[in-house]
C-alpha cells in the first residue's frame, strides 16, 4: 500500500476525498465508504473477483484501526493519516491531546482569527491560523507551501471563497452540540431546573457565575444549530445581539446565571 501512495500529495488526497464524501458533509459513510473500500482493493492490484464480503472484510480491518472516533465513518483527518505521506500530512496539526468538545473555545478561536469582524474566515485569514498553527507545532513551512495548503483547505471545506461557522467546526473536528444532550421539552419544572445547572456550568468556563465573551457566543452558536444546522459567523452575530438585549438586564455586557434563567423562564429558588 505505501508504495501506491507515497507519491499522493494534499491535492491528490483531496480529489480522492472530494470523489467519495458525495454528498460533502465531511464523511466517508453508508454507502460511500462500500465504494471507497472497492476503489482500494482496485487501486492496489487485487486480482481476484471484488466481492461484497472482501470489501466488508477490508472495511471492517480498516476501521477498527483507523475510525478514531469509533463513529462508524471516517474524517478526513482519520482518512488523511492512512493515505498522505507524513510530511503532506498538514491534517495532522488538527488533531489534539485534549479534544475540542466544547463550543466555548471553538469561539475564542473564531474571533481571534476572523480579524475583520466579517463573519467569515477568509483565504487571508485562514492562512493566518495555518502559519500560527505550524508554529505552535514547532514546524517549519515555506511560503510556497503555506499557500499551497491554504488553498487546499479552502478547496475541501468553503463554497464561496470564505469558511463560515460550520466549515471552521469541521476543521477543527468540534464535538457534538452539547445542546442535543438535553430534551428541550422536558415536563417537570425540576427536569428544567437541573438540565438548566448542567447546561449553564458547561458554557461558564470561567466559573464566574456569568456568560460573557466568547462563553455567550458558544451558547448562541449551539442555541442556534439546533434548528438551523449551518450558520455563519453573521447569523450569530445577530442573534446574539438580540439575546443580550433580552436577557442582559443590567446591562453590564454579560449574563448573569439568574438573568439567563429569567429569559428561560424558569425560577431557580
């Protein structure tokens, strides 16, 4: 296998990944990754008769050593640590000791990088991040190279020249919303009261008792995906300044837990 792939760079790796996430939504999965693994068995020269429990057996091979996420489909960085030569392998800057599980920091890191307030990360931007984040790694990376993987990025995850909300999440492989843990619905007055303590700690990470900064931000943004699945950085912009003019009641630019619970309309003594 290596001897097929040690001459696939970032552009090629992107073709095969752009060819197999058909319905481009960061995965291999389903049906995609039966063809995947067909393309495989192919590319590397079986001679014998493909059949559906050969790819079966290969995926199931696969997986189980490389679906990191145990998921049950692959990332396209799980996919770009098989296939790309390590020193191609820019993908592997995303993946971290401590995984990014929490909406608050992806923030921090949005607004640190979105310089010009747009709402968007662009192609300037993003190569700003990249260069900060082979530094951070302790990598050396020539100017040719940093365009080179500043356009493949933007190539893999934009639509229109620009990285909105959803395409810097999958960048940086962010968790599941933490929002989709809870029953928006639920009866009892006490299931509220104790969803509402777990929720409020989980985006208070300064433990101060108030959202403020990029803690209100990572509450809108998931607040906000649960009805509308892509958002740009302007959608949460708007809705976060009309949030705080609701809940805000003192308006000291944060919101106080008792605050937040009023907007929710819930009492918590």
């Amino acid at each position: 296998m290596d001897s097929a792939l040690d001459r696939l760079d970032a552009a090629g790796f992107l073709q095969i990944w752009q060819h197999f996430d058909v319905d481009d939504n960061g995965y291999i999965e389903g049906k995609e990754l039966d063809a995947f693994f067909q393309h495989m068995l192919e590319t590397f020269g079986m001679k014998e008769e493909i059949t559906e429990d050969k790819i079966r057996r290969l995926r199931g091979r696969f997986m189980s050593a490389y679906d990191t996420a145990a998921d049950r489909r692959l990332q396209i960085q799980e996919l770009a640590t098989v296939m790309l030569p390590e020193e191609e392998n820019f993908l592997l800057l995303f993946r971290r000791e401590t995984p990014l599980d929490n909406s608050v920091e992806f923030m921090r890191i949005w607004r640190s990088y979105d310089s010009d307030s747009s709402g968007y990360i662009s192609a300037i931007e993003l190569k700003g991040f990249l260069q900060d984040l082979f530094l951070q790694h302790r990598k050396s990376i020539t100017p040719e190279q940093l365009e080179q993987y500043t356009d493949t990025m933007m190539k893999m995850f934009e639509k229109n020249g620009r990285l909105d909300l959803s395409d810097m999440a999958r960048i940086l492989d962010l968790k599941e919303n933490f929002l989709l843990k809870f029953k928006m619905d639920a009866c009892s007055q006490e299931d509220r009261k104790r969803d509402f303590e777990k929720i409020f700690a989980h985006y208070d990470v300064s433990k101060t008792g108030a959202l403020e900064g990029p803690e209100v931000d990572g509450f809108v943004k998931d607040m906000m995906e649960l009805v509308k699945p892509s958002i740009s950085g302007t959608d949460l912009d708007k809705f976060r300044k009309a949030l705080m003019g609701h809940c805000d009641i003192n308006r000291d630019g944060k919101i106080q837990k008792n605050e937040l619970a009023l907007c929710l309309g819930l009492k918590l003594k």
